[in-house]
C-alpha cells in the first residue's frame, strides 16, 4: 500500500506540476482577453440572470431544467469539501498568500467557466429518451471532431465521479463528521448515506435539480453566516489579516510547505490548484449539467454558469481563507478540515464550532455526491447509451456504500489525478473552439441591444 501511494503522489506531482496550472491560468487569461473581460463588464448582469424568474413551461426554449436548476446541479458538486479541506490545505502549505493566488486564479476561471458552459450548449444532443446531453465530450466530438478524445474525457469523467471527488472523498469527510458529532460508526454512516443518494439519483437529474436548488442557498447561507461570524468577532484583526495575504503571495516565505526561497512558487502552487479543484473551471464538469437549461441563447447559460466560481471561490472560498487567517490556526499542527474546524471553535466555543463546521461539511459533500453522480452519468450515456443508467445508478449507490473501507490519503490523491486528467482535453477544446465562443457571445449581445432598440 506504502509503494502504491508513492507511485500515485510521483503521478499527481507531475499531472499538477507547473505545466497544467500554467495552462489552466493561460487559457483563463487569453479567454478574458478575447471576451473583453466579460466577468467584470457583464459579473452584475449574469447575477440577475441567476436570480431571474424562469417559466419551465415556456416551449420557446430547449431543455430539461431551468438555467437556475442547472447551476445548483453544478453548484452542487462544485461547492464542496475542498471549499472547507481544499482552502485550509492550501493556506497550510502555501501559506496565507494562496488565498490571494486562489482569488486570481477564480478570477480567469470565470471567463473559463463561462466559455465551456456556453459550448456545452451549443454542442449538446438529445439522447434515445429525449434528455438532452452536452458537455466536453459532445463538444469535443462535435466541434473538435475528435471521437477517441471525447471518449477519454468521458472514461476520466466516469472514474472521477465513482472512484474519487463524487464518492469516496466526500463519504469520508461526511463518516468522519458523524462520528465527531454523533459518534456514530462509518458502516452506519455509510448505510444512511447510501440511502439518501440512492433516493435523490435514481429520481435522475429532475430529481437531483430539485434539491439541489433547495439545498445549495440553504447550505451557502448557513455556512456563509457562520463565516461572516467568525470574521466579525474578529474584525480588528481584519486589516492586518488581509496585509499580510496580498504581501505573503510575494514574499519568499510561504506555509508549512515551502522552502525559504520559494514562497512565491509554493503559494501560487497551492493556491490556483486547490482554487481550481474546488470550483473546477477548467476541468469540464459543470458544462456537463450546464447543457440540460432550458434557454435560446449558448451565452445566456455560460454566464449564468459564470457565477458559479464567482460564488464558490471569491465568496465562499474567501470567507473560509480570512476565518483561518484570522484565528492564526493554518500555522500549527493542523490540517486539513481540522483547521476550519478549530478556527470556528475558538471563536464560537467546542459545541457550537465543531457543530457548524460539520453541518457544513455534511451539506457540502452530499450535494457533491449527487452533482457528480449526474457528471459520471451522463458520461455512461456517452460512451454506452441510455440502457445502461438504471444499472449504473445502483452501482453508484454500492460504491458510495463502500466508502467506508477506503483509505482517505490515497482516495484524495486519485481524485486529484483524475480531475487533472479531465482538464487536459477540455482545456484544448477551449483552445480550439475559441472562435465558436467569440461567436456565441457577439450573437447574443447583438440580440440584447435589438431588444434595448425595440423598446427605445
């Protein structure tokens, strides 16, 4: 076992060595260049596409489920254990300065974001029952014209969503809260968990949309409550706090993880990967759900998905990384959610900390378990066809039952191993289809300004 987790952190050095999250951030750079920075100019207007009304009856527009609907689907595997795991590792390693680096990183994701969710729709087909499927295999296929690329993409999808970030990841850190909360065991953590998931997913993405749209605002409050909390018990130190992350991101000394002389490196490491693993622009899953919304227009979804990293890493994300910073627990013997959890009981006490940080952690992983359950899904459908989702739906469930008797090290390296992989394709499609995406967008702005003549 000792030999497997080496071979597997030699595989995940390299996968997210310098050269992915150079690429990740280059295409994030050049698609905001190419969008005119559409995630400033247009950030107020794609939050009131988010909050809009929508009219699910409405025929005029394709699709299984509002554009609302399809961003909590993808909310709901994006808002995750990384927003609490992934932060304080990143703050930990890389010391405060990641935060700043993980900001960054969010900000260029935007534009990322936006561009694979409005080829998602473009791109996107409708399946032997009428569901409609997009994402960055289709787009891959159809756009690209590359069939054995799309199918890897989906193949990478599929282990991604069984076998690390959608499953095990996730049912660990949900076992490990009952236990501390509950004490109760991980086999019936395990049964309980099982049979939430079971009852959500084989309703399918109706189903899985209807509560994650429930979920997702309740838990993004409750956690975001709790932050703005510890924050503003904390206010004074909040100047210094913020100093010292805009300074620690180019000093030579980084966290616990970097070595004099390197800081810089480490913090920016730390930072864009964890930023990038936890709202997973670039990594192709969002576009997956993102295809099913109910709308004309490719680019009206891309910028309701747009928001998406905007409320996963600049506000949630933010708000865990000035908790830590602020009650100084990144710099000890901690790790992990260990860190949150520590900064949320120094402030709030033992019973009401350790309680709101894993009422947290327990809404967050769950959302993210069914969110990823429709990703791997939709990529059985690709690769297999529609006949095969009832079974995969239940073996989905058995492996979720089984988390249990995983052990968590390796499980959080293969899922950083497979999200890596999944980016590579989807990152050349965005490359190639930058034209698709300019297009896109032009078309439905010059459709908005006919509507301001119209009513001028």
């Amino acid at each position: 076992m000792d030999s497997l987790a080496k071979i597997l952190d030699t595989i995940d050095g390299y996968i997210w060595g310098a050269p992915l999250l150079v690429a990740l951030m280059l295409i994030g750079i050049f698609l905001t260049y190419k969008l005119r920075l559409i995630q400033v100019s247009n950030l107020v207007f794609s939050l009131k596409l988010v909050f809009k009304k929508s009219n699910e009856s409405d025929e005029s527009k394709q699709g299984e489920i509002t554009g609302f609907a399809a961003l909590c689907t993808a909310l709901a595997s994006t808002i995750g254990t990384g927003n609490i795991v992934g932060v304080a590792t990143a703050v930990h390693m890389g010391g405060p300065g990641a935060l700043f680096w993980m900001f960054v990183a969010a900000f260029f994701g935007m534009a990322t974001k936006y561009s694979e969710c409005l080829l998602a729709i473009k791109y996107r087909e409708v399946d032997e029952k009428g569901k409609y499927r997009g994402g960055p295999m289709y787009y891959i296929k159809n756009g690209m014209h590359n069939k054995p690329l799309a199918a890897l993409f989906a193949l990478l999808t599929v282990g991604a969503g069984c076998f690390g970030i959608g499953t095990y990841c996730q049912v660990n850190s949900m076992v490990e809260a009952n236990s501390i909360m509950f004490g109760m065991s991980p086999l019936a953590s395990c049964a309980i968990i099982s049979a939430l998931v079971g009852m959500v997913t084989l309703g399918g993405l109706k189903s899985i949309s209807k509560v994650s749209t429930k979920l997702i605002p309740l838990m993004a409050v409750f956690y975001i409550v709790g932050c703005l909390f510890v924050i503003a018990v904390n206010i004074q130190g909040l100047p210094a706090a913020i100093v010292t992350i805009v300074s620690s991101a180019f000093s030579f000394d980084a966290g616990l993880g970097g070595a004099t002389g390197i800081g810089i490196l480490v913090a920016m490491r730390f930072g864009v990967a964890r930023g990038m693993f936890s709202n997973e622009a670039g990594l192709g899953s969002a576009p997956i759900a993102a295809a099913s919304a109910k709308t004309e227009y490719a680019a009206e979804q891309g910028l309701v998905n747009m928001t998406g990293t905007f409320f996963d890493t600049i506000v949630i994300c933010m708000l865990t990384g000035l908790t830590i910073v602020l009650t100084n627990t990144w710099s000890g013997d901690l790790n992990g959610a260990a860190i949150t959890s520590e900064a949320f009981r120094l402030t709030l006490g033992d019973s009401w900390g350790i309680y709101l940080l894993n009422i947290g952690l327990l809404l967050f992983a769950f959302t993210t378990i069914i969110g990823w359950n429709y990703y791997a899904e939709s990529c059985v459908v690709y690769l297999f066809g529609t006949k095969c989702i009832l079974a995969y739906r239940f073996i989905y469930v058995l492996i979720v039952a089984s988390a249990a008797f995983m052990t968590l090290d390796l499980v959080w390296v293969l899922a950083d191993i497979l999200n890596g992989l999944m980016a590579l394709p989807n990152l050349l499609a965005l490359f190639i289809l930058r034209k698709d995406i300019v297009e896109e967008t032009v078309k439905y702005f010059t459709y908005l300004k006919s509507l301001k003549g119209k009513v001028a």
